[in-house]
C-alpha cells in the first residue's frame, strides 16, 4: 500500500504528465497553423510521449494497490510568437518537470518508500535526455537566427521523428 503522501505527489504527476501533453499537442496546432509541418510532427510525438509518462504513473499506481484520481487540466497556451519562443517554454518547461520528479524521488527516499524511488529512476534518466533535447533544439534555433532557410531546413529534420 503507498503511503496518503506518496499517493497524493503521485496523482499530482499523472496531471502534470497529461497536462504536458496537452501542451505540447498545443505547440504541435501552433506549428501546424503557421504551416511548420516538421515541428508539428515532432512536438505531437512528444506529447504522445508525455500521456505514456502519464500511463506509467496511473499503472504503478494501481500496481501498488493505490486510487488513481484524475483531476482538471490546465489549459494551454494557444499561441507563441516564434519557434525560439516555443522551445524556450519546452525547456522551462522540462526543467519544471525535472524538479517535480526529484521532489517525488526526495519524498519516497524520506518515506523509506524503496519500490517508488527505484520505479522513479526511470523518469530522472528520461529528464536528463528531455532537458537535453529541448535545450539542443532551442540552441539550434539561436544559432539559425532570422535565416528563413535555417529554420526549413531544421522543420525538415524534425518532422524525420519517429
Ligand atoms: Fe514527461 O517528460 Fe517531458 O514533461
């Protein structure tokens, strides 16, 4: 059985999951919308990624004998101002998450709750590369500027995702 805590910041991650789904699958609309197909294509990916974090939570949880209980999802942005702007909010974004995932690790550590923190292993390994991919995307971006060029040729090399 988790402890009421655990149980609590558990289901507070399966909404923060969904709601990075819901997010990213906004910044997909967003790309599509000013006709960035490649960058569509990536971020509807990643936010298919997002609902199986969420996944994953729910069935530990219920592996664990715990009630999943879903809540409200925030809405999300609808629009951003540019390519750089979207993966600037990725990436603040993934940070948000990261430390989200260390407050549960911290919190079962402290609980003595030693199934949570080596089932939580996989998600700090899986911040690390998601940090890492938004902050080398939104570095490209920089570097690209204002080259019209630049960024279809980065559109095409994100839509190759599978
Ligand atoms: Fe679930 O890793 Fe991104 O948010």
């Amino acid at each position: 059985m988790l402890k009421e805590k655990i149980l609590k910041i558990l289901n507070k991650q399966v909404n923060e999951e969904l709601f990075s789904s819901y997010l990213y699958l906004s910044m997909s609309a967003y790309f599509s919308s000013i006709n960035f197909e490649g960058f569509a294509k990536w971020m509807s990916l990643q936010s298919k990624e997002e609902y199986e974090h969420a996944m994953k939570i729910y069935n530990y949880i219920l592996q664990r004998d715990g009630k999943v209980t879903l809540t409200k999802i925030e809405t999300p942005k609808t629009s951003w101002s540019s390519a750089l702007n979207v993966f600037q909010e990725t990436l603040k974004h993934e940070q948000h998450i990261t430390a989200c995932i260390h407050n549960i690790v911290n919190m079962a550590i402290q609980e003595k709750d030693h199934a949570t923190t080596n089932f939580f292993q996989w998600f700090v390994t899986e911040q690390v590369e998601e940090v890492a991919t938004a902050g080398s995307i939104l570095e490209k971006i920089k570097m690209i500027g204002d080259s019209k060029n630049g960024l279809f040729i980065l559109d095409r090399e994100l839509g190759q995702r599978q």
